[in-house]
C-alpha cells in the first residue's frame, strides 16, 4: 500500500543520501535546545534568580545560595536562596508526570516533527519571558523555568522517536553521536559568547544583570530560530501503531502509559538497561551537578578556574561523542556504554584525591568527564531504540526519560547526606561511585541480542 499523499516512504530500502539529508537536519534540534540547557538552565538562570527573589526577600543585592530568608509562593515559604532549585525540582517531577502522556500522542501522531517543534517554540517562548525577571520580580520567571524545561522534554520525546524513522539500526549509533555532538558544540559556542557578555560587560557598556537578562533571552531565540531547520527539512510519516485504542485521545494516553508498564515484562532486556541507565545516569547527572560546589569549596577554586572549566568539559564532550560513535562502530554500543560507567567509577575515585588549588588536575579531570560525559549519553539514546518495539517509539522514550528526571534526585540526595554526616565534600563525591557500580551491574546481566530480537528490530552487526 502506498502511504498517503504528503509523507515520506517508510520502506527500509529508502534512498541512502535522502536519510542522511534528513540525519543531518535532525542534528540540527540537538544543536537547538542545547543553548537553552547550558546557558538558562545549567549557568546563568539560578545565581541570577538568587538574587533577584533575593532582594524580595530582603537579603540585599548580593545574595546567594545562603541566604535563607524567605519569599511565598503558592503558600508556601522558601529560602530565596533555594527558590531556582526547588522549581527545577518541580519541573521534573512534573515532567516525569507529563512526558509519556505526551509518547502516547506522538505514536499516535503522524507530525511528530510539527510536536517537536510546537513544543520547541513554545518552551522558548517561555524562556524568552525571563528577560523581564528584573529588580526584586521573580514571579514571572518561576512560572516560565518550570513551563519552559517541561515543555522542553516534552520536544524531546517526539525528536527522540523520530531517530527510529529517519535511521536504520546500524545507522542509529551513528546518528544519535553526532546530533549529541552538534548539541554539545552549539550550547558551548553560546555559552562562551555569553560568558564573554556577562563577565567584560562594563566593555560594551552593559550593566551585569542587563547581560545576564540578554543571555537568557538569545538561549531562547537560538532554542527557537535553529528549530525551523529541522521542522522544514524533515518529512512527516503516518504512524506505525499496530494496536488502536478505543477511548478518548487522553484515555489512551494513560491507557498506553500502563499498558506500556505491563508491556515490559514481556522485555526483560529493555527494562533490565533501564534500571541500568537510571543508575549511571543518576551519577552522571550528579557530577556534573557538583562539579562547581566539589571545585570552589573543597578544591578552593575562584570563578574563573570553573567557569574555564565548564566551558573545557562542553567543548571536549564534542569530541568525546565522536569519539564513542567510533568506538561503537568498531565494538557495539553495549561494550562503549558499559566501558563508559567503568571510566565513570575512575573519574569519581580519582576526583576524591584531588589536591587544592592544583588547577592542571583538576582541568585533567575536566577533560576526562567531557569525553565520556557527551558519548555515554549518545549511546544511551541511540541502543535504547533498538530495544523499543516498532511503532512504540514515543511511549517508550517517554518512559526513557520520566525514568531519568523521576529519579535524578537521588544521587543529590546521597552526595548531600553524606556530606552533612562527614563534613566533608571528597567522601561525598566517591560516594556517587554506588550509582555507576550499579549501572554497571545491570548492564552485565542484559543481553543486548536478545533483547533487540524480542522487541522485533534487526540486529546490527556489532553490538
């Protein structure tokens, strides 16, 4: 049967150079959202709301993250020193709620380019508004960062299935490396140019928050304008969905999320490197997290030692995604992600025996996580759809990543207790070592081959 008039061919003998045309405009929203996870979301956005609620709370201009006097919201009264990370705490569990309602729509879908897109536009109209978050007006803003990151994983869904439609299994880790790479690339080169901004602003006659308020806003306008490349350049297709589910649209959604809950048990495989990758990444996801707390307070480092650094660690990450897509082509995505949670288990080990004040280690460090840090992700994504049933690929991804942000407080939550009980931050770096031990745990008792048969893909040649 011929597919409708208006979408792109699904047959796997599709023209070669028209799937890596469309591969290429895919990698373009890796290299479109990235802006706003770095510059909004890991930099600038929470020390800038510090001070902002800060003022509100009556803390004086130079508030930071110990000021623990209190703003209200919904009722409640939170330290404004606090304020920015229990909304992005907020945000993801909110979207770990949200996410597979909305793999749901897009299986059902047949323009989950036009999803993405619409998601991608509207989160960064959202961020966009935190250029007004100004004076002592935080308001606005704690609306827009938990709309804009939960809009922005909900993009994401639908761009994560798509990489089934666009790829063929051997093609998949391929793919998923350099659009992590281009990612990590265009979030780099903006962050350095607003880090330029913020830090030589007296140079170009800006005031510093004017500087900072700009930066927000071009993460938001970049997230937007590279989005209308990939939604021109890449085809709709009429949905794969096997099964049609009787019921209104949101009663399927929710009717999928526990029939897809169920479903695992028929994949043992698929939801054995779940467990696993909820446990590294959790780790993952910590380091990063503490890598500036670990460096100015235990290492005793000044801005801009870390800031050099988080910049080294984007750029490097570049290139260590490259180089994990090439070590998956020679020995399988499995082996490269479970010697990637070995090198994780190292990069703690080693971090917990720094000295003080010894920059060139510490950068070592830096590079180390950067190389491992971009393609451990890539292939997570890419030999995650190989174990996702046909026609699934938005529910599962959906699941994929409500397992990510369900649970990446866990690792927060560890490096902080053991802290408080050793006074120390190098016990409570080594401690993260659990997560990628078991990461690593769960990736011994998977087979990879097995567990791509039962979901019905074709088994690339190295696995």
């Amino acid at each position: 049967m011929q597919p409708p008039t208006g979408f792109a061919d699904l047959g796997p003998l599709r023209d070669q150079a028209e799937r890596q045309r469309e591969q290429r405009a895919w990698n373009w929203y890796d290299w479109a959202n990235s802006a706003y996870y770095t510059t909004v979301l890991t930099v600038l956005f929470a020390p800038y709301m510090i001070t902002v609620a800060g003022r509100a709370a009556g803390c004086g201009d130079d508030a930071d993250d110990t000021c623990d006097k209190t703003v209200t919201l919904l009722g409640l009264h939170l330290a404004a020193g606090s304020l920015p990370f229990y909304l992005t705490s907020f945000a993801t569990i909110l979207s770990a709620v949200i996410l597979p309602i909305v793999g749901a729509f897009a299986d059902a879908s047949a323009h989950k380019k036009r999803q993405m897109a619409a998601f991608a536009w509207a989160g960064s109209f959202f961020a966009g508004l935190l250029f007004f978050m100004q004076g002592d007006q935080w308001q606005l803003a704690a609306v827009c960062i938990v709309l804009s990151s939960v809009l922005g994983g909900c993009s994401l869904v639908s761009y994560y299935a798509i990489l089934c439609d666009i790829s063929t299994e051997e093609e998949r880790d391929r793919v998923s490396s350099r659009g992590w790479a281009f990612g990590y690339l265009g979030g780099g080169l903006l962050l350095l140019i607003n880090l330029a901004m913020v830090l030589g602003h007296d140079a170009i006659g800006l005031d510093k928050e004017l500087s900072v308020r700009l930066s927000l806003l071009s993460a938001a306008l970049w997230w937007a304008g590279f989005t209308i490349i990939p939604f021109r350049r890449l085809h709709d297709r009429p949905p794969a969905e096997a099964v049609r589910r009787s019921g209104g649209l949101v009663e399927r959604s929710f009717g999928q999320l526990f029939a897809t809950m169920k479903e695992l048990r028929r994949y043992p495989m698929t939801l054995t490197f779940l467990l696993a990758y909820v446990f590294y990444n959790d780790g993952i996801q910590t380091v990063i997290y503490a890598a500036s707390t670990y460096g100015s307070k235990q290492l005793e480092f000044g801005d801009s030692v870390l800031i050099a650094t988080i910049l080294l660690i984007q750029f490097v990450a570049f290139g260590g995604a490259l180089f994990f897509g090439r070590l998956a082509a020679r020995h399988g995505a499995y082996r490269a992600i479970l010697w990637g949670t070995f090198a994780w288990m190292a990069i703690v080990v080693v971090a917990m025996f720094l000295p003080a004040r010894n920059v060139v280690l510490f950068l070592v460090v830096g590079i180390a996580i950067g190389v491992v840090l971009g393609g451990t992700q890539a292939l997570s994504r890419s030999f995650f759809s190989l174990l996702i049933p046909r026609g699934r690929e938005g529910e599962y991804f959906a699941l994929y990543n409500a397992f990510e942000r369900g649970t990446s407080w866990f690792g927060v939550l560890l490096f902080g207790l053991v802290f408080q009980l050793s006074g120390s931050y190098r016990p409570a770096i080594v401690s993260l070592v659990v997560f990628f031990v078991l990461g690593a745990f769960f990736l011994l008792r998977l087979d990879p081959e097995r567990g791509i048969r039962e979901a019905g893909n074709t088994v690339p040649a190295t696995i």
